[in-house]
C-alpha cells in the first residue's frame, strides 16, 4: 500500500482522490501505458500523435534542439495528453545537454571541486530554470554516485567527487536549487556506480563493496537524499553481489542480477531498508548493463516485478507493451504491484500539482525562454568557472605565464575522438585560441595529419607530421607549449583514456623538455595516466567560454586559482603522476 500523504508527495484528500479515480477509470493499456517513458526522436506532431495520443505514455524525454523547438514540442504533447505527462530532462550541467542554447555552467565534478557549496546550488538553479522554461517537470539528475575508482570515465566528471560527504554536501545544494524551478528530481544510479571502472551503456557493471562499507557510504548517501525529499530515484544497470546476498544469502553467482532486475535491491533494500516510498524508474533500457541479462521479453514485466515503478525508452513501442500485457496476464507482474506503480506515477504527477493545472498552462508562454542564456545566468556560469578552476600541478614553477616573457605559444587540441553527441569537438579550441589571444600572447595552432589532409593537403603522414613540428628548431619557434584536452564521451566503450590523432603523434607532449608546457583538461580527471610527463595540469571542468576564460586568467596570473581536487588526479599508484 502506497501513502500518498507521506514523504516525498505530500498529497492532500483531494489530489490522493484524483490519483484513485483517475486510475480506477484507466483501461488496461492506458494502465501499461502510463509505465513507459518514451525518447522522442522526432519533433513531428504525428510521431506524438502516436506515442503520446495512441499509447498514452506516462512521461517523455526528447532529442536536443534549440529551446524554442523542444518547447513547442512539449505542449503540443501536454495538449494531447489525456493525463499530463511527466517531462524528464538531463540538467546535469545546467541547461546545456537539455538544449542546445541552454546555459553550460559546470559539472558535477566541477560543482564539487569549487570551495563554496552553493555553486552546486546555482548548477541546480540554473538547470531548473531553462528546463522549467522550456515544459520540463522532471529532472534526471543529481547524480549520486561516488566516485572511487579513478579509472571509471562514466561518471568521472558527473560525480561531485570521491567520498559520501562531499556528495552529501554537494547533492542537496543542487536539489535545493532544483526544486525552486518546481521540477522533481531523479537521483541516479542506485546502488552506485563508481567502483566498477566500466559503464553500464556497454556492459553491466558491479558495486561490489560489501554490505557494511556500502551502507557507511553509497547507503548514507541515499539515505540523506530521501530524508531531504528527493522525489524518486533511476535505477541503474549495476549488479551488488554483496547486497544481494545479504537479502538473499543462497544467491550464486549466476544469479546475481543488475539492480534494474533485482527485488532484492528494490524492495528490501530501497523500500525496506532505506524506507525510500518515492517512484522508481529504470535506466535507459536499451542500455547493455541490462540487455545482457535476459531477454527483452522477459527484462520488460521483471523490471516492474522487481519494484520499478516506470521503464525509460521503448526499442520498439508495440513489442514493448505487448511483453509488460503478457507479463501482466501471466502473474509475472501482480495487479497490487502494477496498481502500486501507477499509484507512485500519478501521486509525482499530483504533487507537481499537473492534476489541476489547466491544460493549455501546463507549458509556460514563449517568453518565458528569454531565461535561458540570460546574462544572469552566464554571470552565474562565470563565477562557477572563476571558483572551480584547480590547478593540480605545477612542479616546475611554469606559472604564471606572461605574453611578455612567453610571447609565442604553440597551442594543442585532444578529443580523443569519443564523443558521440555530434556538437563540434573542436569547438573549444577557437575559444582558447580567442582568449590567449585576448590576453596578449601570440597563438600557434597546432593540426594533426588528418585535421590537415581533411583540408585538402596531399602526403601528410604522421612522419611528416612529426618530422616538421619535432625538431631542434622548436624552441625557437615558440616560447611555451599550451594543451587543451576535451576528451568526452561515454557509452561506445568500458573506459574513455586519450586518443592521439596517429600513431606517436605530434600533439603528445615530447616537448616539454623543449618549453614550459601546460596541460588544460576541459573535461576528465585522470589524464595524469596519459601525459604523466607533464609538470602542469589544470581542471577547468567545462569546455565553456566561461571556463576557458577563467583558465587563462589564472594560468596569466591575472586571478588565483581556488578549485580544489582530489586524490584520484593522481591515477593511484601510477608511477610518475605526481613529479
């Protein structure tokens, strides 16, 4: 039985009355319906004709576009809704990766690298707003995950850091700043990723800490976030051997399953134990960590059985429905636990008050997207980079570094050509180039042999490449050596590390014995294990231009560094990381 007036829905008589009648007059696939949250890849009115309109789905996610784009999309769904839907969002750091004009203030990572805990408010705030603006009620984040194993690249800059307590801190100020735009939050990945060193997109991963450490840690960390009112937590595709033979001690090995599947971890775990009473939902379905384990035919109906309240992303909507329908006829799935999930989707749904608004009000006007990019939350972006910056290292005293005594600067790009996402991986280069530029100094922008033939330039082979920029004459040529390092990306491999552009590419620091030579990472913590040679190396967190301006402000001297960092920089017992 579900108590919709306890935390986290908080529901008077009459939204709790809504949510009875409005299930009780529900046929049964506008039941099954409700359970799904569909990934919107088209922006067409008749693609949410018939997601939305035929089979009633009870939350949505979209494909990024400009804001004005999506938020028409939104309330053309909400206006053929027969029950307001749920629209999730991915704030992760800020509006940037919701919308392709959205504010990108920081990472969780940056957010827990700065001294001041209210920037992971203003990251929440910031995320809140545009998503809010743009028709979103839902929010897939904070992410909750501690990250404990420094070569883990899925959350290596989505987690605020590497113990429960900066989490803790960190996680509430972005719920807090959230929730002023009204949304609901989604905490993620339950049991926690971050002591495997894979991702779950492409494999299924393993917390494998035992019951006590996990509970002195990834079980504070939840524990916390539902007494401080998170409204429902995603579930991720992560195995715990260790927990679920504490529940279920006859367990073997083959039988241990990821948390998605497992109701042990659900319901006598998260509900039993932690008293979680919130909705539950799983991780992107299509994901590896949970394909792997069972057919799909069987993984739909035992998601829900297992204590998932709603299943994230159809790979095919009739198939999908037609296995929960089966599951649902063969007792797999019991009419209390599917009236137990409809229960939780209805009461989030009543407690962002959707059941009263009027239809035509559930999407804010066009003008409420002036928010998104303002300049009050590009200050807000400012400040956040101006705070989170953190030098590592700098060993050999190459900062700061002046236009006047190393005027000439030969400036490097890394991707590592790991970003699926299509936006221009080489985008943040200009903007290095654009503020060194800005700050007096002379830039050299260094390509590689395919950047070069891709520019029509006949017999460039990585020799020759090598040949003109590794030579004596390099010092001469140039005063200092800056690298900028955005090397994105998850979900196409177990681990993301650099890339060179070619075999013993030129863009590998060889010359930092020829000038001094500063490493900028935009994006992942561990690149030490890469570029130990290196003597200084600063985490910027964001390929912004906010953040990129910060960088070189600090790296003249013209602002101190303030950002702090932890002890996984140093890629554990890596030899040479710290010299």
């Amino acid at each position: 039985m579900v108590d919709l007036s306890q935390a986290p829905f908080h529901l008077d008589r009459d939204a709790i009355d809504w949510v009875e009648t409005t299930i009780s007059s529900m046929t049964p696939d506008e039941k099954i319906g409700q359970l799904f949250i569909n990934l919107n890849v088209s922006f067409a009115e008749g693609y949410l004709d018939d997601v939305v309109g035929r089979y009633g789905v009870g939350g949505i996610r979209f494909m990024g576009s400009d804001s004005a784009t999506v938020q028409q999309h939104i309330r053309y769904a909400q206006s053929i809704a027969k029950i307001p839907l749920l629209v999730a969002s991915n704030p992760e750091m800020g509006g940037a990766g919701s919308i392709d004009d959205g504010t990108l203030v920081t990472s969780h990572l940056g957010a827990g690298s700065s001294p001041d805990p209210d920037d992971a408010y203003r990251l929440g705030l910031v995320g809140g707003r545009e998503t809010a603006a743009i028709g979103c009620n839902w929010a897939f984040a904070p992410i909750v995950d501690i990250h404990r194993n420094w070569r883990n690249t899925v959350i290596g800059t989505r987690s605020f850091g590497d113990n429960a307590d900066i989490v803790i801190e960190r996680a509430r100020r972005y719920f807090d700043g959230l929730s002023e735009s009204g949304s609901a939050a989604a905490m993620k990945h339950f049991p926690g990723d971050g002591v495997d060193e894979r991702d779950q997109h492409v494999v299924t991963t393993y917390n494998t800490l035992g019951y006590d450490e996990w509970n002195e840690s990834y079980g504070r960390v939840y524990r916390e976030m539902i007494g401080h009112g998170v409204q429902s937590i995603m579930i991720g595709h992560i195995g715990a051997p260790e927990l679920s033979r504490r529940f279920r001690p006859e367990m073997t090995d083959a039988e241990i399953l990821p948390a998605t599947l497992a109701p042990e971890l659900l319901q006598d775990l998260l509900r039993g134990e932690l008293g979680f009473n919130g909705l539950i939902l799983t991780d992107a379905s299509m994901m590896v960590g949970m394909t792997q384990a069972m057919k799909r035919r069987d993984a739909v109906p035992a998601a829900i059985a297992a204590g998932c309240d709603m299943f994230l992303f159809f790979r095919d909507p009739a198939e999908d429905l037609e296995y929960l329908r089966t599951g649902i006829e063969n007792g797999v799935v019991t009419e209390q636990r599917l009236h137990e999930a409809l229960t939780r989707i209805l009461g989030l749904k009543a407690s962002l008050g959707l059941h009263i608004t009027p239809k035509d009000q559930l999407v804010p006007p066009v003008q409420a997207l002036a928010v998104i990019g303002d300049d009050e939350h590009l200050a807000i972006a400012a400040g956040v980079a101006d705070r989170s910056v953190t030098l590592v290292k700098d060993t050999q005293q190459n900062l700061p570094l002046s236009p006047k005594t190393h005027p000439r600067i030969r400036l490097y790009g890394v991707t590592g050509q790991s970003d699926f996402t299509g936006t221009d991986p080489n985008a943040y280069l200009d903007v290095a180039r654009d503020e060194l530029e800005r700050a007096g100094f002379e830039v050299h922008v260094f390509k590689n042999a395919l950047q070069r033939r891709a520019d029509g330039e006949e017999n460039v082979y990585f020799h020759t490449v090598m040949a003109e920029e590794a030579n004596g004459a390099y010092a001469e040529r140039y005063d200092a050596a800056i690298v900028f390092a955005n090397v994105a990306g998850f979900a196409q491999e177990a681990t993301v590390r650099i890339r060179w552009s070619t075999p013993m590419a030129s863009e590998i620091p060889w010359y930092v014995t020829e000038v001094p030579t500063i490493f900028v990472s935009l994006n992942q913590p561990n690149h030490l294990v890469d570029v130990p040679m290196v003597k200084t190396l600063i985490h910027s967190h964001a390929p912004s231009r906010e953040a990129i301006h910060a960088t070189v402000e600090k790296i003249t001297g013209a602002s101190e560094f303030t950002g702090t960092f932890n002890d996984n920089v140093w890629c554990g017992d890596i030899w040479g990381t710290r010299l």
